[in-house]
C-alpha cells in the first residue's frame, strides 16, 4: 500500500519574525534546521521513490536536510504550483503592526476566511485552486502505480492537500494547523483512497 508524508518546512527567519512571508525566499532559522534533522530522524527507515517541494528555498532546505538526515537516494521534482500562500501586499508585513493598522477583525479574515484574499494575493481556495490539480495529477499519479512519495512544501499548501484527503469542511480547514517539521503520513489505496493516516512527532 502506497506511503505519502507530508512535511511543512521547518521555521523559517520570518515565521520568527511574525512576518507575512508567502513567495518570498527567506532562509530557515537554526531551529528550523533543527526541525527538518528531527524530521529526517523520524523519517528513518520508511521508504519513498520520488519527493515532492515547492520553488521556494525554505522548503528546499528542508526537504535536502531530511534526505540527508534520513539517507534518501530519491528523485525530486520541484514545482510552484506546491508554493505557500501568495499574501500579495501583506508579504513581508509584520502581522501584529498589520493588525494595529488594518484592525484585528480584517487581518484575522484575509489570514482565516477560506475564501477572501488579502490585497492582491490568495485566499486558500486560490492556493487549492493551483496545488489540487497537481496534486492529483503528479502526486496521486505516483501514488497510482504503487509508489512511495514525500511532499516538503508548505502550511497553506499542504492545508490543501489534508483537506481533499480528509474530506474538510472550509470551516475545518481553515482551522487545521500543521507543525513545521511534523511528517504526517498516510497509506493510500492506489486509487487515493486513505486507509490510515498518523502523525510522526
């Protein structure tokens, strides 16, 4: 039964900083490096054919330090459609000074609502609008012929992914948080549907 892990990146110099990030390349923290070695060490002796990470170095980094952590040999495929959140004018923003200029009930909407984006940037249906179909092609199509498969990308994106396997609500997924560095694996049938999911922490 094919094996999918997902992994968000480990923390990076803006989730530290409180800032709004989405496309722009920033580097991990040291406790981000932290995070994806402890993923590496979790992920030790589970077995994948090919790895998934976005076009953005946080994820890179993370997905080149588990591998290297974990001994993996893989192929991987890197593509954009996997990207965080694109916050459009709030990258870069400091969310607690976004919140005193814009007011708390706004900010909390653009960050929470499933489908309002901030100021020229994505609500998270737009983010599943782009990383679904990806998903169900590539990812899924791997998963369709039996092989193992890692995906080293991001909270937003992920979010997307757990909400077509787990079948969420857009009330639930906006609720869902995922740790950085927290491998959350599922055995799929081939066909996709899930028979078991878990949490490695």
């Amino acid at each position: 039964m094919p094996t999918l892990a997902l992994v968000r990146h480990g923390q990076s110099l803006w989730n530290l900083e409180n800032r709004f990030t989405g496309w722009v390349d920033v580097p991990l923290t040291p406790k981000g490096v932290d995070e994806a070695r402890a993923a590496g060490e979790r992920l030790k002796g589970q077995h994948f054919d090919v790895a998934y990470t976005s076009a953005l170095v946080r994820a890179q980094d993370t997905l080149r330090i588990i591998m290297e952590t974990a001994g993996f040999d893989i192929p991987v495929i890197r593509d954009q459609a996997l990207n965080e959140r694109h916050y459009g004018d709030l990258q870069g923003l400091n969310k607690t000074k976004t919140a005193e200029r814009y007011g708390e009930e706004q900010v909390h909407t653009w960050r929470r609502s499933y489908s309002t984006p901030p100021p020229n940037g994505e609500a998270l249906q737009d983010t599943a609008a782009r990383t679904l179909p990806f998903f169900e092609r590539a990812i899924l199509g791997d998963i369709a012929q039996g092989k193992d498969v890692l995906v080293v990308a991001h909270g937003n994106s992920n979010r997307s992914i757990v909400m077509d396997l787990d079948g969420l609500s857009e009330e639930e997924v906006v609720a869902l948080e995922l740790g950085t560095g927290v491998p959350v694996l599922y055995e799929l049938a081939e066909d996709g549907t899930v028979k078991d999911k878990y949490t490695l922490e």
